[in-house]
C-alpha cells in the first residue's frame, strides 16, 4: 500500500544488499517439479500486452491455478523489492505443492506495455480477468480451479475481479485494506512514524503537514500553483521539504491509480463474493494494520453471505510477512526472510484444500 508523506519515505532508502536465503537457486528450474514458461497475452479492452512466468507442476493433468496480485506501483513478476522477491519465493512454493502459478509484470514493467500508474484499480481488475481467460485455454490448467492471489493494494484487485466472474474459484488477501485507501493511509503514517521511534509531536506535526497537502493539490487542479500553496504552507509550519520531493508527492497523488485507491471501498467487492476466502495480516504491519482492516474484512464478507472465510492475525510478521525485530519500514531490507515460511504453509495448505 502506498506511502505518501516524505517524512515516512525517508524510511525507504537504506537498501542492503544481501543473497536472500529463500529465492530458488539453480539448478533450476530443469531439475525442479515444475515448469518455468515465459507467457504473454493481450487485454485488448486495457490496450495493453502483459507478460509473465507461468510455473506449472511437471507431469500430466490438468493443475489448479493461482494469478498472483502484487501491490501499489509499478511491481515486476516478482514483487521485487529492496532486494526480496516474494512472489517468486511464493510461485516456488506452491508449484512444488501441485499449483500452476502465473506471475505478471505490471503495466509498463518488463514486458508489459501501458502505464501502472495510469491504471485504476478496475483497469488492474480487468488485467487479472485476462490472465485469468488466458489460463482457462491452456490444457494444462483446470478451468474450475483458478484463484487470485493479491498482496496489499493486490487484494483490494483480487477481490474486485473476483466480484465480476464467475471464472474466480477463490481469492487470497495478503495483507489486504478492508477499509478505504484514505483511511488506511493516515493510520499508515502514523504507525510508520511511531515504529521508528517519533512522538507524538512529531506524529501530529508529519499529519497535518500531509493532510494539508492532500487538500491543496484537492484544491489546486495546476501543479505549479499546488506547489507553490504547499511550500508556503510548510515553510510557515517549519516543515522543510524540497521543491523536488514535493513535486513527487503532487504527481503521485494526481495519479489515477492512487486517486482510484483512496477512494475505493474494499467492502463493495468484499460483500459481493461468494467463492472462499482467505484474508491474512501480520500483527506488526505497519502499512495495512491489522486492528484496522482484518475486522472490517470480515463484516464486509459475512455481511455479503460468504460461508467459507478465514480471517487470521498473523504474530509478529511485517506488511512484506516478514518475521520482524523493529518492525519499521527501513527494517525490510535488513531481514534476511523474504516471507515467512509459516504464511507460506498456511496459504498453501488453504490452497490446497479449497482446490480439491
């Protein structure tokens, strides 16, 4: 899930290099129980070709499939970030346990055309719904046994296209919002802000200078004149920030794929599905907190009439479902563990059973 304020930011830079422990090694994949296939098809009402790698298990029949979701901006098949690739530890995993997974580029990454930051949060929909038709032609998968796989702003994605087919046989929220994107966004900065070890001083003063913001460039439809609002607004607030940082935050927030998020709430889908549910969060995640968003899950899903949902806590895992010591931002590049072997198994053996 995004971040918007530059205080919180801040957090991300510090990227150490590190041989992450949990990404398969070669030999590979010749020597594994499964396939590695690169595929590409084209959403022709997006206007967009995507690609990715397909990884079905070796041997014959027809495999249960999962499309893996990955999060806000522009992500490649791997959600990569600061040097972990969770999505390739989760696609190696599952396809060890006999499920296809496909894995895709976003718009504008890899081998995808198009732009992920132009894309709403329906565009993203209709990108699953096409890898979703895409796997239904091959031979190899079963038709009936699809799923969607989303982590953090993924889920609200996953969930969203599951609501509109009946091609969707189950869906899996990996840190997933429950509420609107506005609302998870101004705990976000807090909770950020106090894991790294701000008062409540400085807590206040990072949200009134981020609401500010959200208000002027609300308010300002011209950029510059948006800027030139905010710098006065900061330098009377003594929140100094660069021109060019600002400039960031202005062309984020403008971009549909953010306006999208904001303001969508999950319950509109949630309430709508009726195929299983499994929505998981990690109780020291500090971009989608769990005392916000699991409850809200699950109220949205009983009140739709699902009768087949798991909504869990996970003990001490991060947003990335990372076993965590300080549990900040600035913390994921410094743990070794790309996701959690417990999550893995938790997810996989709730796969499993649900594609019986």
């Amino acid at each position: 899930m995004f971040i918007r304020c530059a205080a919180v930011l801040s957090l991300l830079l510090c990227v150490v290099a590190a041989a992450r422990a949990q990404n398969p090694k070669p030999p590979f994949p010749y020597q594994s129980p499964y396939q590695s296939i690169e595929v590409s098809y084209q959403n022709q009402a997006g206007g967009v070709k995507l690609a990715g790698t397909l990884t079905p298990p070796r041997g014959g029949g027809r495999f249960p499939a999962a499309i893996l979701i990955s999060g806000s901006g522009a992500e490649d098949r791997d959600e990569t970030i600061l040097g972990h690739k969770p999505f390739l530890v989760i696609a190696d995993y599952l396809s060890r346990r006999g499920i296809a997974v496909l894995r895709v580029d976003d718009r504008g990454v890899g081998g995808s055309t198009g732009d992920a930051m132009k894309a709403t949060l329906q565009d993203q929909a209709g990108d699953v719904l096409t890898g979703v038709e895409f796997l239904k032609g091959r031979a190899d998968i079963d038709p009936r046994r699809i799923g969607v796989i989303g982590h953090s702003e993924g889920g609200i994605i996953a969930s969203i296209a599951a609501s509109g087919s009946m091609s969707i046989s189950f869906v899996v929220m990996l840190g997933g919002p429950g509420v609107p994107g506005i609302q998870v966004l101004r705990l976000q900065e807090d909770m950020i802000l106090r894991a790294a070890g701000a008062d409540d001083a400085a807590i206040a003063k990072n949200r009134a200078a981020a609401d500010m913001m959200v208000e002027a460039i609300q308010s300002e439809p011209d950029n510059q004149t948006a800027l030139a609002k905010i710098r006065t607004r900061l330098d009377e607030m003594k929140s100094p920030m660069p021109d060019a940082a600002i400039q960031a935050q202005i062309a984020m927030l403008r971009a549909p794929e953010t306006q999208s998020a904001l303001a969508y709430d999950p319950a509109e889908a949630l309430g709508k599905l009726k195929v299983p549910v499994l929505a998981l969060i990690g109780s020291k995640d500090v971009q989608v907190p769990p005392q916000q968003n699991l409850p809200a899950i699950s109220a949205a899903l009983k009140a739709g009439g699902n009768k087949d949902f798991t909504v869990r806590e996970l003990p001490g895992l991060n947003h990335l479902f990372q076993r965590c010591d300080k549990c900040t931002i600035a913390e994921y590049s410094t743990i070794e563990e790309s996701f959690s072997p417990v999550a893995l198994e938790i997810v996989g053996d709730w796969v499993k059973l649900h594609t019986r």
